[in-house]
C-alpha cells in the first residue's frame, strides 16, 4: 500500500507539472482550452482523489501513525512522528483539495484564458505543497522514490 501511495505521487507529479506547464502556456499565451487539457485535469483530478483514499487506508494500517496517535504530547516534540501522524495528512488533504477546486473553477470560468489561469494558479500552490510535504520532507525522513 506505502509502495502504492509512493508511486501515485509520482504520477501525480507528472500531471501536475503537465497540467502547469499547459495552463501557463495558455494563460500567458492566449491559447484555446483545447481537448487535452482537460484530459490532463481529469487524469490529474483522479490521481489525486484515488491518493486521498489510499492516503487514509496507509493512515489507518501505519504504526508510525499509531504510535504518534498513542501519544501526542509526545508526538508534537518528535518530528518525524509528528510530521507523519499530523502534516503530512493535513497537507496533503489541502492539496487534494486546491486541485479538485482549481479543476472545478477551471471547468466553469467563462473565458479560455481563465480556465488556464485558475488552473495555473492553484495547481502550482498545490505543487509547492507537495513538493515539501511529499518529497523533500519524506527524503529528508529517510524515504525513497518509490
Ligand atoms: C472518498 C472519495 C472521493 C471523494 C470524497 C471525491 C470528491 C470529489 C469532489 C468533491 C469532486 C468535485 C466535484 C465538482 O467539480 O464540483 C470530485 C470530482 C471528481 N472526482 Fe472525485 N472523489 C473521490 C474519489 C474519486 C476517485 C476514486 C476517482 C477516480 C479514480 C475520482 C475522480 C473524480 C473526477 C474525474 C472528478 C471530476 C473532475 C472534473 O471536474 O472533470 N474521485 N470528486
Ligand atoms: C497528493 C497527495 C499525497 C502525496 C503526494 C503523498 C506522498 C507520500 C509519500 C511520498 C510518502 C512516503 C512513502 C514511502 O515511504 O515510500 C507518504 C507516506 C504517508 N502518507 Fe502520503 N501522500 C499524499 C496524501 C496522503 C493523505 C491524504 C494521507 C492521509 C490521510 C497520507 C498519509 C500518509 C502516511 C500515514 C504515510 C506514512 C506511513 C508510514 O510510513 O507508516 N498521505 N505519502
């Protein structure tokens, strides 16, 4: 399941970088919300929404989870514990939710060049987010690629 949640975030990355790149490109360069950008946010949407439900089952089986759960007067003043029992979850739940509200804002802006600047916009705080919650602070606790 871990080994699951690690690739996901891979593939999300993926997307996401490719969902900016796009809306940037449209935004800044006036160009038509064509037909593959919106596959790329509906990929991008799923992804991220199936990492939220295998996010909540490695919640529940993680004993570094319980262990920080147990105890979290403790946890608070132990960063690795806290940072898996407590911000990563509540971080990343953030991202799952700016994607789904950048994509849903994108999806009903009136214009092109605002469904590629809504886009742009909250995919790349939700980048941001990820890129420290859910890549250089896992590295930085040891973690892997995959
Ligand atoms: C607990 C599970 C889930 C919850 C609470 C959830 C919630 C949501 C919400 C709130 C939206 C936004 C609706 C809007 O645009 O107003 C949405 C859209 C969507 N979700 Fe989920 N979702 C879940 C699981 C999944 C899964 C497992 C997938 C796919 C594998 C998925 C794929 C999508 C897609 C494709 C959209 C629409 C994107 C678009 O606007 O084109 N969701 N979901
Ligand atoms: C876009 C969303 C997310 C990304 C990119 C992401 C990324 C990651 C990564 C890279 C790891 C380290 C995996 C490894 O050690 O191989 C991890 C671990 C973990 N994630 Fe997430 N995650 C996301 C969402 C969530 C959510 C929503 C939850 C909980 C509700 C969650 C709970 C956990 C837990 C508990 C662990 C560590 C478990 C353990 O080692 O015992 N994640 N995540």
């Amino acid at each position: 399941m871990l080994h699951l949640h690690s690739g996901l975030r891979l593939l999300i990355l993926l997307f996401l970088l490719a969902a900016i790149v796009k809306s940037l490109a449209g935004w800044l360069g006036k160009k038509p919300f064509k037909k593959a950008d919106n596959i790329i946010a509906i990929i991008l949407v799923s992804l991220t929404h199936t990492q939220f439900l295998v996010g909540v089952v490695v919640y529940a089986m993680s004993d570094m989870v319980k262990a920080g759960l147990a105890n979290m007067g403790e946890t608070m003043k132990n960063a690795p514990l806290r940072f898996w029992a407590v911000e990563h979850a509540v971080i990343m739940l953030l991202v799952v939710v700016l994607i789904t509200i950048g994509r849903a804002k994108s999806k009903k802006a009136a214009t092109d060049e605002l469904k590629h600047k809504k886009g742009a916009i909250f995919y790349i705080i939700a980048l941001i987010l990820i890129l420290w919650a859910g890549v250089i602070k896992p590295f930085a606790l040891g973690r892997g690629w995959f």
